[in-house]
C-alpha cells in the first residue's frame, strides 16, 4: 500500500518535521532551506524513515537504491542448481 502526503509549510520547518516523521515517512523533497542543513537535522533527530531527502520536483527519480531498498536485488529472483557432473 502506498501512501502520498504533500504539504507545504511557513514556518519553523523543524517543529513540523519532528511533529510529522514517523518509520513510514520515506522522502522528504524540500525547497528554501539548505540540503545539508535537513540531513543534519534528520540525523540529530534519529528521524530513522527517513530514506531519502531530495529537492522539490526529484521524489520519483529512480535510482538503482530508492527508499533503502536495492530495486536490483529485491526485484530480481536467482534460480540455482546443483551440477550433477563436475562438466556442467
């Protein structure tokens, strides 16, 4: 299941990110405020979700790690066997 939650907000964005962040909070986009300065704060805070902090417009870039998760591997599916000779 896949939730969407947007909202803007004018103000100190550290209260609302504190009040909002949970183990489901995924992305974070941001715009105005410095990159750097959010993952610090996500850090301190041990705002363990999060996964990801992109600017505003890039949540759906894909990468080959999106959300924690390596696509790669998760949607991949190996298929092994046993040789019965040592000539397989």
């Amino acid at each position: 299941m896949v939730y969407l939650v947007c909202f803007e907000y004018r103000g100190d964005w550290r209260k609302a990110l504190s009040r909002l962040a949970s183990g489901r909070l995924q992305t974070i986009t941001y715009h105005g405020i410095e990159e750097q300065e959010l993952v610090d704060f996500v850090i301190k805070n041990h705002l363990f979700g999060v996964h990801r902090i992109v600017p505003a417009g890039r949540a759906a870039d894909m990468d080959p790690v999106w959300d924690g998760q390596d696509f790669i591997a998760v949607l991949s599916r190996q298929i092994g066997r046993e040789a019965q000779d040592a000539f397989v």
